[in-house]
C-alpha cells in the first residue's frame, strides 16, 4: 500500500498550495494514506516546486508538504501501509 510517515509536525491543508487553509495535521511520526498523485506548487516564487501530496488520516482528506520548496528535504518518509497498520 502506499502511505508515510510524518517526519515533523505538518499541516494538511484544503488545497496543494502553501496558502491555502489548513484543515488538520500530523505529528511527527503518525502515519497516513497517500490518496493519489502528487502535484508541484509553481508560484509564488518562494515556494516553486514544493510538492504536495494528497493524503487521509483520521477521515480528513487534504494535502501535505511532502517538500520544502526546490524538492527540498523531505517532510515524509513513503512507507508501506501494512507496515503502519493503515
């Protein structure tokens, strides 16, 4: 299965964009789904190719920084769902 870890407390927002409103979050460590296809955020210039990755966890569905901008330093560990119990 596809799903990860948090590996610092992170937000999930409504929508794939750094601005965008934040609905729950992850500590770090808890686990999650990976529900589909990440995108790459493309403005504004700050936050160009932050990647964002749609997940659910405790029935909220959203999305999470899976980077930092530039693709930079991992914010999840990808893992199999089995392994977490998800």
């Amino acid at each position: 299965g596809n799903c990860g870890l948090a590996e610092r407390n992170l937000a999930i927002n409504a929508t794939p964009n750094s601005g965008g409103f934040t609905i729950g979050g992850l500590a770090q460590g808890q686990g999650f789904r990976i529900t589909g296809t990440s995108v790459i955020q493309d403005s504004p210039p700050s936050q160009v190719g932050r990647r964002w990755t749609p997940i659910r966890r405790y029935g909220v569905t959203g999305w999470i920084s899976e980077t930092e901008p530039g693709g930079r330093l991992g914010n999840v560990r990808r893992i199999d769902c089995a392994a977490i119990g998800l």
